[in-house]
C-alpha cells in the first residue's frame, strides 16, 4: 500500500501559488513557463482555491473574456476543493481524481498546503510499481531455471 507521502517525498518546493488578483494572462504564462497545469490560489496564506489549464479554457476562452484584464479569483475553482492528506492511500486518491475528472489535488494537513498530487504522479508511480512487479517476476522465472 502506497500513500500520499511517499509520492511527495523528496520534492523540496511547495506547489506554486499565486494570489486571487493575479491576472489569468500572469497566471498562464507562469504555468507555461513552469509547464506546470494548475497554480493554487493563496490569501494571506489561505487556500482560496485552484486555477488550472480546464479553468482557462471553459472560463475565459468559451466566455471570450479578456485574460490580460480577467482576475483569476473570478475564474479559478473556488473552495471548497477536492484534496487528500499526505497519509491517504494512493490508491483512494487515483480513485477519487478518476470519479471526479480531475487532474491535480492539493495535498493539506489542515490548512496547511503540503503539497499538490498530479495524475502525472499517479501514472509515474504506477510505472515505477509495475517495472519492479516486471523484475521480479523475471528474476523469479529466470533464477528458477
């Protein structure tokens, strides 16, 4: 059983954040230049909410607004948000970001952001878990020769 912690062990920067009067042209291009989909939404240190690339598209583009005048606290998924804990199972989580079509979930403990959990780190996961399934099935085949 694999958890939360395990995927965010390692990573030294916290998920990247901006402030709800961010502009959404501000917002894009430092997404963009991180290659990164979404930024969470932080005032005075609170989570207000998440802005992702879908926000983008279905918020600003489909309803022709203009991104260099648009805030994202008018766009973005407000709170209350799907997240997890660094304690819940990677699994529980796959299940609910597969349920709820959703790509990113923060990561709290409480209100504290502990980090943000990709489908992109539940897919390299899931390869990192099937090639060690792969090597030791051939070693067990191979050694048993």
């Amino acid at each position: 059983m694999t958890f939360v912690r395990e995927v965010l062990r390692g990573r030294t920067a916290p998920p990247t954040q901006v402030p709800s009067e961010t502009s959404v042209v501000d917002a894009a291009q430092r997404m963009t230049s991180l290659g990164i989909g979404s930024v969470l939404v932080v005032d005075d240190g609170a989570l207000v909410g998440i802005f992702t690339e879908r926000d983008v598209l279905r918020r600003v583009v489909a309803e022709v607004r203009d991104p260099a005048t648009t805030r994202v606290r008018d766009v973005m998924t407000p709170m209350p948000l799907l997240t997890c804990t660094d304690d819940a199972k990677l699994d529980d989580c796959r299940q609910l970001m597969s349920a709820k079509r959703i790509r990113h979930l923060p990561v709290l403990h409480g209100a504290e952001i502990r980090g943000m959990l990709t489908s992109g780190d539940l897919l390299a996961w899931q390869l990192q878990d099937q090639r060690a399934t792969i090597e030791q099935l051939e070693g067990f085949v191979f050694d048993n020769r």
